[in-house]
C-alpha cells in the first residue's frame, strides 16, 4: 500500500505543479511522480502489489503514461491541460485498480 500511497502523493503534487504553471516546478515533480510509479512498477512485477483487475493491460498502460508520456509532455506548456486531465484519470483508476 506504501507504493499507492506514494504514486497519489506525487499525482497530487504534480497536479498541484501544474496550477502554478511553473515550468521547472511541473517538471520536477513529473519526475517525481514517474520515479514513483516506476517504483510501484517494479514493485507489481515482483508480486509485491496486489491489483483488482486481471492482467497487465491497465497497470502497463497507466504505467506507460507515467514514465514516456508525461516526461515527453512536461516541458510543453500547451500539453499541460492534457497532463492535468489524464493525471486525475490515472488517480481515479489508482482506486479502481489497486482498490
């Protein structure tokens, strides 16, 4: 549970980073939330975090969107909208998948 804890931790914060609209700021913390689901990641494939859903599909998907796409976007102030939107959407299927 640490891991979920700590990937909706950094979710908040980047989503927090990003209502300042501070480049440097959304960009760290990005990082920050990649490293850390990159963690829970890791942690799923050795059996150490149990999810509600069969298969890898969502969890390798949700992961996906954290460690290439988010850092691929975090420096395009346009694309910030979008982060913002699929960040609550990861949060939300957070609950859902390690519910």
């Amino acid at each position: 549970m640490m891991y979920v804890q700590h990937m909706n931790e950094a979710g908040r914060a980047l989503l927090a980073a990003l209502e300042t609209k501070d480049t440097s700021a959304i960009q760290a913390s990005a990082k920050q939330f990649a490293q850390a689901v990159e963690a829970a990641w890791q942690a799923y494939l050795r059996g150490e975090v149990a999810t509600q859903t069969r298969g890898q599909a969502l969890p390798r998907t949700m992961h996906q969107f954290a460690t290439v796409e988010l850092p691929a976007k975090a420096a395009d102030p346009q694309a910030w909208p979008a982060i913002a939107r699929e960040t609550r959407i990861f949060l939300n299927m957070l609950g859902v998948v390690a519910g």
